[in-house]
C-alpha cells in the first residue's frame, strides 16, 4: 500500500465504529478471538454432547453478568436446570454472589412444547425487555430448530432466528445459541448464517485419548486467530491454548545473536566460534549416554553464575522442561556434577518443568513452558528431549508435533531465549543421522554426539554440524563425560570416515586434492 | 435427621409462619402448605419448568407420606396443585400441621440436595424477599 493509501486507512479507522469486546472468562480464548467477544454479536456455540458448550456459555456469563445488566439463561429440553446448576456450581467459576439476580434462568420447555415459535420469541423477548439483559443464552436452540422444522419450515425458522437476532441486538444483548451440531451440518444451515459468530467445540478419541479442540469458525467484526485451539476442560472450567501461545502483543525487538552465551564449556564455546548466539535454537543430537542432558545442565548452571543478567543476583534465569526424569532426579544429577542448584530453586532463577507423560497436547505444553518463560524472564531454556516430549503427548499431537514445535521455537527465540533441546538419535554405524524426528530445520545450530570405535574403544566425539550466520569450528572433537561434566579433548586427526563411526588410519592424499587447512572453519550456514 | 433436613424444616416452619399471618390479614381460607406450594411453583417453574416443579413436589409428598400417613390422600394435580389438602387443616393430634411442615420441608430439602443451600435460599428469596431465613441459615453455616 502507498504511504497516501495507508493515510487514508488511517482516516477511515477514525470514523469507524468502536466495538467494545467482552471477557470470555476462559484462559486464551480473548486471544483466539482477537481480543474478546464482539459486544451485541449473536454467536453459536456449537458440538457434540459433552464437548463443554454449556460450560463455555457459564463461564461467559459469570464473567460478564451484573445486576444492572443480567445474562439470562433461557433452558429449553436440555439438561435439567437443578442438575445444571447442580453440576456447574462444581466450577471455581461460579459465583453464588451472582446467583442473586444478575444471573437469571428461565425455563421454555413448556413453551417450545406446546405453542410455536412466535411464543417463543415472544417470550424471550419480553424477559429481556424487562431485565435489561446484557447477555442472553439459549441452551439448547437445536431443539427449538428442531421443533420448528418439523412443524414449519426452513424459511420459517431463518424468519425467527432473523427476529431474535435483530431484538436481541436492538436490546443491546450480546447472545448465544447453544446447539449439538456434527461437522456437515455448518453448511447451508440458515441458524449459521444469521450468526455473527460460530464457535465449534470438538472432542475426538486418538486411541486410549481424549482430546479436546475449539474452531472460531466465523466472527464478524475482528480478527480471530484462525485454526484449531487445543482446550481442557477441569474444575475451573474450559482452558484454551491459543496457537499463538500467548504471545501475540510481544513486540520484540530482540536482534539475534547480538551477544554469545557460554555453555559453561570453554572448548565447546571455543568450537562454537565463541558460544552460542543469543536467541538461537541449538540442537544437541546424539546417542544414549552421550552427555546431552549434562550438557544441558553445564548450559543452564553457567546462565546461574552470571551477574549481569535479568535474574536474582544477576542470573540469566533458566527453565529445563524435563519429559524423561523427575525435577529431583535433575537435582541430584546436577548436583552429581559439582552443581547445587537448590538456591536457584528457591529465588526463582531456575525453574523445573516436569510434564506428566500421556495425554498431553503439544499446545498445553508449550504454553506452560511459554508460561514459566513469562513469569521468570527466562534467557536460558532447555528441552530434554524432544524424543519425551513427543512420548508424552496424546497419538492425536504427535502429528502436530513438529509444526507446534517449530511455531515455540519460533516465538520464544523471537524473544532472545536461547534454546538447547536435545535428541536422543540412534547410533548406527552406516550413517550420520541428525534426528529421528527430521525437526533438525528447528535450530539454528546442530551439535552431534557420536560414538566411534577406535584403537578397541568405544570413544564419544563431537562436532558441529551448522551454525546459521555464525562461523564455527569444523573440527571432531573428542570428549569425555567426566565428575565435572563434559571435558572435550583434541580434534581428532589422523582418520579418516570419523563419521561413519568406524574410522580408519589417514593413510593416503588423494591425488589432485589439496589437502584441508588443519585449522579450517565451517562456513556460516544460511 | 441431619442438619440440613432441620434447617430446611426450620426454613419451612417460618413460611408456613409468614403465609398463616399473611393469610389472617387477608381473611384467606386456603392453607398456608397450599399458598407456600404455590409460590415456589412460581419461582421454581420459571427456574425448572412446569415439569421440573411437579416432579420435585411429587417426590416431597412420597416422603412427606412416610413421615406422616395421614398425607395419602393428598395427591398432586397435573397442573401441580395439591388435591384434598383438608387433611393440613387438622389438628395437631392428627398430624396437621407436622404435615404442612412435612411437605414444604422436603420440597426444599430436595432442592437444597440437588444445588444446596445458598442456591435454594435464592430461589425461595424470589417468592419471600423478606421472610427470617438468612440468619438461620448463616448460624448452620458458620
């Protein structure tokens, strides 16, 4: 757009109308929805038995009621209202103080049973006559739908929800049907396109899994986040986990690699052409005893030494989300390298995060590790691994693994964290694998641990596959896991297929091929 | 009993209270189980629905019947009206008014179990703004 154009959006943006946006009342949902629920719109909340509708629409209304502007929930053949308000009152959410008449439920069985729909109507439109509503709910509409088709027609039924609609929203009620629908029926359906907004709750079982997941179909008048959200239901009601993990108004303005933090291994630094760049993602692939998750901790341990950062003290805080051992087990292990961390613990500079294995969503993790980010100021994070990471979801994520993976990263380095996840990669000794899980196109840089078999040792060596924008060392180190943690050694020379894992004697040059400059260094990858 | 079923016959002692002196000013001839029945109707049909309240008053009289007999012969109307409530009227040797407390009690003891006490406090609040239940009802709570 030109500069003359995006003046005159401007212009335009002054004279438009305002619309005011109400609290959800449920975690995340204000961010799906662009900043909250459009004021005077006249929604659907819509899924199958089960799927947490009727939940949403108290949660909504106990955070929107007042006396001066009640919600009024209209009940119509659904679930009872003494066992919903048996059941409802179960939730932190619900407030007896608001049970006083800022909430208010009208039953309509009666009518919907024996008159039509212009009692109906009626009658709900006198109820908000006369208390000023400022939400009305109506659970379920489907059977008043239902009702009306058998009995009227199509039309008919488009001309009521046409008339509450418009009575509704003159009475300046913001409204919401609620409606057991299945997928096919969104199309073609006359309820769906007087709507303003079209919210789909879905429950579907992967295996032994339940998982829970919310679409903004449609919402006139902003922006939503499109997709689908991941949300649970527990006992303060529905959670939603917006897939821009609650970062939407970070403007950062973080530059990459402006400075270098060390590992806390001076070599590994060294190798790293100073450390590793800030906000980068690093990927620490290699076998099963490798070192990895000691490398983590030199990692997160050298972040808790400084005293220049944001944290206690001085600390650079960190966060290690563990999926295969317990926070205490990380205690003891760090603990087994010279490294007592419990002060750390205990002024906030170093979080845990362990997240129970099974039926985890992808989305609910990254928001408590996006969470724990958040609250402590978090420079330094480490992911051990991304192999438990992946166990501990539901079969329903796995497939969103990468993709939600990819959009963290992309997030939180945005936000200067700097990243280490490791990878547990099968050895074999045919091949160099980066990764089981083809995620390698998350980081910025790679750091491989392999075993090799050398002079009849089982020898661990370490080289850095890629560093974006950085120059690096492109020397095989080797190393040793040592009562002090990772104690590299000399490049390894002298061999030849080092890679391969059963490296050879350097016996002869190849002819014509100049050989390699002893101290060479990787290029920066782009 | 438990407690909540003496406070629920507390609860229903006083409207029947406040129905008998309301109904001495008006010279009223129904009473004063039939007038309390009546208005939770109100509230509570626009609250459960027609069905909700019959089915509810249907189940308070099951058990109001076990604790006192002689209110067999009171049956419920499809329109949720008690029938042949002459039997309230009696006198005390014959379990009169013991019934009328019998039956109110259980119609609000039956909502106290299904959404508790502060909520049918609320509910019985719409019908009497002004009857003496909070203080009672704070006592068991405290």
């Amino acid at each position: 757009m030109s500069t003359e154009g995006k003046d005159q959006g401007k212009d335009q943006g002054k004279d438009r109308v305002p619309i005011r946006q109400l609290p959800t009342g449920v975690p995340g949902l204000d961010e799906i929805l662009g900043g909250g629920l459009p004021e005077y719109s006249f929604n659907i909340i819509a899924g199958a038995p089960g799927s947490g509708k009727t939940t949403l629409a108290h949660q909504i209304i106990f955070a929107n009621a007042t006396p001066e502007r009640p919600a009024l929930y209209f009940t119509v053949l659904g679930e009872p209202p003494i066992k919903m308000l048996r059941y409802q009152q179960q939730f932190t959410f619900f407030d007896d103080a608001k049970m006083d008449g800022a909430i208010r439920f009208i039953n309509l069985s009666q009518i919907v049973l024996d008159k039509d729909l212009g009692a109906v109507l009626d009658a709900i439109i006198k109820e908000v006559e006369a208390s000023k509503a400022g939400i009305v709910v109506v659970d379920t509409f489907r059977t008043v739908a239902r009702k009306a088709l058998n009995t009227v027609g199509e039309m008919e039924l488009q001309g009521f929800v046409q008339s509450l609609a418009i009575h509704l929203a003159s009475w300046q009620a913001t409204t919401f049907l609620i409606g057991e629908y299945v997928d096919g029926e969104v199309r073609d359906n006359p309820v769906f396109t007087v709507a303003d907004g079209l919210f789909w709750l879905q429950q579907n079982i992967a295996r032994n899994s339940i998982v829970r997941k919310m679409q903004v179909i449609k919402l006139r008048g902003q922006e939503s986040v499109p997709g689908l959200h991941t949300f649970r239901i527990t006992d303060a009601g529905l959670q939603t986990f917006p897939r821009t993990f609650g970062l939407t108004d970070n403007k950062s303005e973080h530059v990459k690699g402006r400075r270098r933090l060390s590992t806390g291994i001076p070599k590994l630094d060294a190798i790293m052409g100073g450390g590793i760049p800030e906000g980068d993602s690093l990927l620490v692939a290699g076998p099963s005893g490798a070192g990895k998750t000691v490398l983590g901790i030199q990692f997160i341990a050298e972040g808790l030494h400084q005293t220049g950062g944001p944290g206690p003290g001085g600390t650079e805080p960190g966060i290690v989300a563990m999926f295969e051992e317990l926070p205490n087990e990380f205690m003891q292990r760090a603990a087994s390298f010279g490294y007592d961390l419990k002060k750390n613990l205990k002024d906030g500079s170093l979080k845990l995060i362990y997240l129970r294995p099974l039926d985890l969503s992808v989305d609910e993790t990254v928001h408590e590790i996006v969470n724990a980010v958040k609250e402590i100021g978090c420079k330094r994070l480490v992911i051990d691994s991304l192999v438990g990471f992946e166990m501990a979801l539901a079969p329903d994520f796995r497939t969103d693994f990468r993709e939600s993976l990819y959009r963290m990263i992309g997030a939180l380095t945005r936000l200067g964290v700097t990243i280490v996840s490791t990878v547990e990669v099968e050895e074999n000794f045919t091949s160099m694998g980066l990764s089981n899980f083809t995620i390698s196109f998350l980081a910025d840089d790679i750091l491989r641990l392999r075993y090799a078999s050398i002079n009849g040792q089982l020898r661990k060596l370490m080289m850095v596959v890629k560093m974006r924008r950085s120059k690096h060392s492109i020397d095989m180190c080797a190393y040793e896991v040592t009562s002090k943690g990772l104690a590299i050694g000399e490049p390894m020379r002298g061999y030849r297929a080092l890679t391969s894992g059963i490296p050879g004697p350097w016996l002869v040059q190849s002819a014509g091929v100049p050989p390699l400059h002893p101290e060479a260094e990787g290029e920066p990858n782009e | 009993m438990d407690m909540s079923s003496a406070l629920m016959r507390d609860w229903a002692r006083r409207l029947l209270a406040v129905e008998a002196a309301s109904q001495s000013a008006t010279g009223a001839h129904v009473h004063e189980a039939v007038r309390v029945c009546e208005k939770l109707q109100i509230s509570l049909t626009r609250f459960a629905g027609s069905d909700g309240f019959t089915s509810l008053l249907r189940r308070a009289l099951a058990l109001a019947c076990s604790d006192v007999p002689s209110l067999q012969i009171v049956k419920l109307k499809p329109d949720g009206s008690l029938e042949g409530c002459e039997v309230l009227a009696v006198s005390v040797t014959n379990g009169g008014p013991e019934a009328a407390v019998a039956i109110t009690a259980h119609l609000l003891g039956l909502l106290e179990t299904f959404i508790g006490a502060p909520l049918t406090l609320k509910l019985v609040r719409e019908a009497w703004s002004d009857a003496p239940l909070d203080e009672q009802h704070s006592r068991n709570r405290g």
